[in-house]
C-alpha cells in the first residue's frame, strides 16, 4: 500500500508540492492597472509567459498598483529563473 501525498505533484523521478506567493509593485507604486483592459492584458502576458516555462498559476490577482499570483513549477527550474522570466516579460 503507498501512501501518497494529497496534492502533490508525481512525476518519474520526483514527488512536488511546491507554491509560490509572489507579490511586486508597480514602480513608485503608481496605480497602473486603472481599468479591466489593462488589468486583463497583464492577465495574459503573465499566463503566456507561464505557459512558455511550465509554470502553473493557480491564482492572480492584478490590483491597481501590484500583482499577486501564486505559481507552482517542477523544482528543476529555479526559483530566480520563474521569477526573472515572469517580471522580465511583463515588464
């Protein structure tokens, strides 16, 4: 009988449970994502960028002046990378 992990990620050569709560600001905090256009494009640039480097985003959430996601990735990527990835190209 195996015990699996509830969630957890099952690959052939890894078990992952990994969650990311990443949160950045807009420059000087200006409010810039003023209205749902501009909030659901950064939506998109965020989710292809995702989808190009095996990053799962389970929630965003695009507020006038920051973004919250919280991703999860297989642990052969680094975190620095996801992140570099993500802020370079929605920059």
């Amino acid at each position: 009988m195996t015990n699996k992990i509830k969630d957890a990620i099952y690959t052939k050569r890894y078990v992952y449970n990994l969650h990311f709560h990443l949160i950045w600001c807009t420059k000087y905090r200006n409010k810039t994502f003023t209205n749902e256009k501009l909030s659901n494009e950064m939506k998109d640039i965020l989710q292809r960028v995702a989808d190009d480097n095996e990053i799962v985003i389970e929630k965003m959430e695009v507020m006038p002046d920051h973004v919250h996601m919280l991703i999860s990735f297989p642990p052969r990527k680094s975190a620095v990378d996801v992140i570099k990835a993500l802020k370079g190209r929605s920059a």
